[in-house]
C-alpha cells in the first residue's frame, strides 16, 4: 500500500546504486519518486522501466521513451485472479465465505 512509509521508497539514491537495470512496478505509481527515475533513464542507471503504474503527471512524457513501457494499471488482471474474485462473489451470494462490504 502506499503510506508515509513507502512514499518516495526508490529515488535517486536507490537509483544510484543500480547500473543498467530494469525496473518493474505493479503495486503502487508514488513508491517511486518519476523525477528521479526519469533522470535514472536518461543516466542509463536503468535500461528500462515497465510500469503498471505511474503518477499522472508524468505518464505522457513516459509513454513518449523507448525505454518506458507504461500499462494500465491491470497487473491483479491473471486469470487466476479472476478465478478468485468469481469464487468469492459466488460465496457471498450464497451466503458462505467472508463478508463483502
């Protein structure tokens, strides 16, 4: 989740320490700080970046690189998620399984 703990968790300093990676983020677009992952980029600290997630603000200028690829936010999307989501939906409406709100 994103809260005042992992807010901002990679920014330059974790940037720094990474030579020609490739980064992937499925969970949350503010764990990442764009501006310092945009110079990353361009500082080839990272090779690529494949995001699930991103902050608005930034998505357009991503979606223009050749070294950002920049998804909707669809991650949770696999079919065995899908199966889940049926199997707990079919449980609450018989009235089994944990409560929905």
């Amino acid at each position: 989740p994103l809260n005042p703990a992992t807010e901002n968790l990679i920014t330059s300093e974790e940037f720094g320490k990474m030579d020609n990676a490739v980064l992937v983020n499925t969970a949350r677009a503010g764990i990442i700080n764009t501006e310092d992952l945009l110079q990353a980029l361009d500082n080839d600290n990272v090779k690529q970046a494949l995001l699930d997630v991103c902050e608005e603000e930034f998505k357009e200028e991503l979606k223009d690189r050749e070294d950002a690829l920049v998804t909707p936010h669809n991650a949770y999307n696999t079919k065995e998620a899908n199966k889940r989501r049926v199997e707990k939906t079919l449980q609450a409406l018989n009235g089994e399984g944990e409560k929905l709100n």
